[in-house]
C-alpha cells in the first residue's frame, strides 16, 4: 500500500510530463481500437458478402468434388439431402445445387458458361443472386416454368440476346449422354462480379437433373447460418449427422473460398506490422517519461539506498509507476475507443472512393466497425504490457547506481 501511495505521488511530480505520456497512450489506444474494429468489420463484410453471393457457408459435397469438380461426383439424391439438413437445424438455411458445364449458344454466338441447377424455391434464401435480378425475373417454382434460364448481364450482352430470347445449351451429360436443351431467358443478373455476370446460367434443378441426366442426384447442399459465429457449431453438428456417410463430406467457407482467407491473412499481417510501430513508438515515450524520472531522481535514490532500502524495491516502485500510468492510459483509451467505434458502427464509415471500390467487389459504400471484447481490448492490452516492457530498463538501472555516487549527482 506504501508503495503505491509513493507511486501514485511521484507520477504526479511532473504533471504535465504525464499528461502528455498518457496522452499519447490515450490516441494510440483509441486510434487502435477504431483501426481493428473497423478492420474485423470490413473483414465480417467481405466474407457475407463474398458468400452470401454464391457460396454459402457450409456446403455438403461428395468426397473429392471440391478439389476436382466433375458432374460424376456427386451426391445421390440431393433434394432429399436438403430437407434433411433443413428438419434436423431448423435455424439454418439449405439449398440442393448441381452443376455443370456446356456450350451456351444463341442466334448469333456461342460461349463457354458453367450451369447451376438450383431450387428456385429455396436458393433466396442461401444466396442474394435471386435479388439481383436487373431485368425480367428469377426462376419460378411452378413446374410449367422449368424450361427458363437466368443468365448474366455481361454473357447476355456477349450472346446479343434479352429476356424471352431463347438460349440453347450442349454439354455433355453425367452418363456419358449428349446433354442438349432449349431454354428461354426469364432475367438477367447483375452481380458486379464480372466473372460470375460472363459465365454463370441457372436454371431450376428438376430441369439440369433432366438434362444432364443426373437421375436426381446433385453436387452440393449450400448451407448459410443465421449468424456468422454459428458456422464452427453447425459445421460440427453436420459431421456428428452426416459424417457418417462414405459419399459425403461437410467444408466450411475457409475450405470453399481459400483465396479469400489468405487474402484477410495478409492484409492483417501488413496491417499489424503498423500496429506495431505505433507501439513502439508509444513504448519510447514512456522509455522516455521513466528514463527523465529516473535520472533527475538519482540523488534521492542515493539517500534511500544509503539508509538501507534495497534496489529491487526501488525498481518495483519505477515499474509500479509505469503500470499506473498505463492503465490510466488503457482505460480512458478503452472508453473513449469503444465509444467512437461503437457510434461509427451505427452510422458507417466513408471516404473518397470507397463507393467506387465498394462497387468493383459488390461490396456496401459503407464500412462499419465490429465492435467486441476483441476489438476493444487487444490494442490497448498491447500499449500496456509494451509499456510496462519500456520501464523494465529505467527500473534495471538502478541496480547498478552506488549510493554514494548517487549522493553526489546534481
């Protein structure tokens, strides 16, 4: 208790000296905690809306599919696969896929487009392709509607057709079979993902299983959880249900979109390396604050260590000193950090292009922060211990300080 009365005393020797450490403390803990809230919040948006689009969180395979796709390896039975998965997580959303490959031609031309079968009636509900419908409509679920496509804006604009134009497809089918249909367009879509608007047809699952003669068979069961923190619990509880099965195999988004982790890996490696200087710059200054106290303190040190006080208990009093003034920087930083994040999360974040970017990866013009015990308390948590780390040299010195030398210091 002694101890920390002489600390709490000696850091208000020099008041302003401490303000301006605690200061710079502050700014760097409340710039951290907006830079990786707002940070782990562009990451939870590119991964929604990476998945959202076409991938889904969770998708149920056959062995082997997700590194070589081909229509022979595939899930018997699909459509029943997803009821299934649907009545056992209620709270999750399934849809049953197929796909495929084939020549898509019209009038005039002719490309190359990979074919999804879907399930009109439920595909809404795992990926947002249904609501970016530019002109006409999304596939229906009547059965007089099986013979309609929806295809991209850009393989329309390619292909010089529109909605009611009629589209022929040739591939090849899962039994060997020529797989040749005749189809008319019932929308285009607009993804902004140019990829996906050059090469992607749908069409409703009881056609493509028809068509290309999978004899109701499918490739994948795309699953999306109400929340992104479900997906490692449901995950596990699809292996517990299915994993069981020998032609059946559950990947989560990490395995389905690598690309996009190691992308979020290296933007966060390069964003914690500036982390990192600011920490250290921030250590310095506190190296700087304990060092001056420290020094213009010699003589006093002297007279209690000639009286009989040890030199580790003087070095825990430099430390103790360090920790408070830390963690008066840590908590101010930490409320006011929090704060901002928290009312930047309501309202959004911009800056000039960001609208233009955000639309080149469909992503929304708006950035918010993802405020959590995470976000809020990493960084500053950091500036701390770096500046208890900081004082561990003013505090070493005194173990080499004579106390009559130390006497004589001005």
């Amino acid at each position: 208790m002694l101890e920390f009365r002489l600390a709490w005393r000696n850091l208000w020797r020099h008041p302003r000296r401490t303000w301006l450490t605690v200061a710079a403390m502050v700014f760097s803990n409340i710039l951290l905690v907006f830079l990786i809230s707002l940070q782990l919040g562009m990451y939870q948006m590119m991964i929604n809306n990476t998945l959202q689009v076409f991938t889904g969180h969770i998708q149920l395979q056959a062995p082997g599919y997700l590194d070589e796709p081909g229509i022979r390896k595939a899930v018997p039975d699909i459509q029943a696969l997803a009821r299934s998965v649907r009545d056992d997580l209620p709270d999750v959303k399934a849809s049953a896929r197929a796909i495929g490959f084939a020549l898509a031609s019209s009038e005039q031309r002719s490309y190359g487009v990979q074919v999804l079968g879907v399930e009109p009636e439920t595909e809404a509900q795992v990926s947002t392709l249904p609501g970016l419908i530019e002109q006409g409509d999304y596939l229906s679920p009547r059965q007089d509607a099986v013979d309609q496509v929806v295809i991209g804006s850009v393989l329309a604009r390619n292909l010089k057709i529109g909605v009611g134009d009629e589209l022929t497809l040739l591939g090849s089918g899962r039994d060997g079979s020529m797989a040749a249909d005749v189809l008319t367009v019932a929308g285009i879509f607009e993804s902004g993902m140019p990829d996906l608007d050059r090469a992607l047809v749908a069409m409703p699952l009881s056609r493509f299983q028809e068509t290309f003669s999978m004899r109701g068979a499918g490739h994948a069961v795309v699953i999306k959880a109400d929340e992104f923190s479900q997906i490692e619990a449901k995950a596990a509880k699809l292996r517990r249900e299915f994993g069981k099965r020998d032609d059946l195999v559950v990947h989560q988004w990490e395995e389905l979109q690598p690309g996009l982790e190691q992308a979020i890996q290296a933007d966060m490696a390069s964003s914690w390396f500036i982390y990192g200087v600011l920490v250290v710059l921030v250590a310095f200054s506190v190296l700087n604050t304990q060092l001056m106290s420290v020094l213009e303190r010699t003589r006093e040190f002297g007279i209690v260590m000639a009286l009989g006080l040890r030199a580790g208990r003087l070095a825990r009093l430099v430390l103790l000193e360090a920790a408070l003034m830390a963690l008066i920087g840590l908590v101010l930083g930490v409320l006011l950090g929090g704060l901002v994040a928290a009312v930047i999360g309501q309202v959004g974040f911009s800056y000039p292009g960001l609208e233009e970017m955000a639309t080149r990866f469909n992503l929304p013009d708006r950035m918010y922060p993802e405020v959590s015990l995470l976000s809020v308390l990493v960084g500053p948590a950091i500036i701390y211990f770096a500046s208890l780390l900081a004082a561990v040299y003013p505090a070493l010195r005194l173990f080499f300080l004579q106390p009559v030398t130390a006497m004589r210091a001005v």
